[in-house]
C-alpha cells in the first residue's frame, strides 16, 4: 500500500490514511510473526509488537517499508521507499504542485524546504507526515 496507489487516496483523511497503512503493516507483522520481522529489520521489538496489537506507533516511511519488505514476494525496502517518494514526485507533477504550494496546502507549520527534504529523502518522513503529503496531493490532482 505504501508503494502501491491507494483508491481516491483524496477521498479520505490524512489519519483514514495513515491508518490504512498501519492495516496494513500490522498485516504483514500477523503474517511474518513479530519475532521475525524484529530479527529482519531494524525496527524495535516494542513497535512491531504494538503493530500486532493495533496500537499506532511512530513510525518513519522507512521503518514501515522495512516491515512491509519482510513479507514474501515483497520488493526490498529501498524500492518499496523508491516507489513512495517516485510516487509523491508523480502526483506533485500532475498537480502542478512545488513544494511551496504543498507547504501551504499542509496546513501546518512546515516550511518548504523541509517538504522537499522529505520527498527527496534526504529528511525522514513519519507515516503521519506522509499521510498528509499524499492526502494533499491527491486532493490537488482531485481538484
């Protein structure tokens, strides 16, 4: 889900969002088991376990592929954050959106360049953060 489209992501809120994504990861950790998703990742003990139990814990986009690679047939971590940010760079393009604009669309206090940060990786993004960068987005191209 990170990696692939979710249906009319502008549909829903920045949270239905993110929680989809932590159906999903706690999905994943249900079916790998979480001593092996630990053993596989760098993610800690407490969060995979919280997952399991449908708590939502903080989480980067990068802990999060890192749990969703662990799954089998998964691409590996790196393409499944690849495809996250490819995915953002896609919808900002279609919407005609620079980053000042998503900024400001973000309805926080988040600059610019930490926004660009983000996207291009050279930032970590929180699941929480990504949820309402791409609910932005989708909203734009829905616009």
């Amino acid at each position: 889900m990170l990696y692939d489209e979710i249906s009319e992501p502008g549909e829903l809120t920045p949270e239905e969002l993110r929680e989809q994504y932590e159906a999903e990861l706690a999905e994943t950790v249900e079916t790998v088991g979480v001593d092996a998703v630990v053993e596989r990742t760098d993610v800690d003990r407490e969060v995979v376990a919280g997952l399991a139990d449908g708590a939502a814990p903080e989480l980067t986009v990068e802990d999060a592929a890192a749990i969703l690679a662990t799954a089998e047939d998964a691409p590996a971590k790196d393409a499944i954050v690849a495809e996250v940010r490819d995915h953002l760079l896609m919808g900002m393009t279609t919407a005609v959106l620079d980053v000042d604009s998503l900024a400001a669309e973000l309805d926080e206090d988040v600059e610019a360049r930490t926004v660009q940060q983000m996207v291009e990786g050279r930032r970590e993004m929180t699941l929480a953060e990504y949820a309402r960068i791409h609910h932005a987005i989708a909203e734009q191209n829905a616009a």
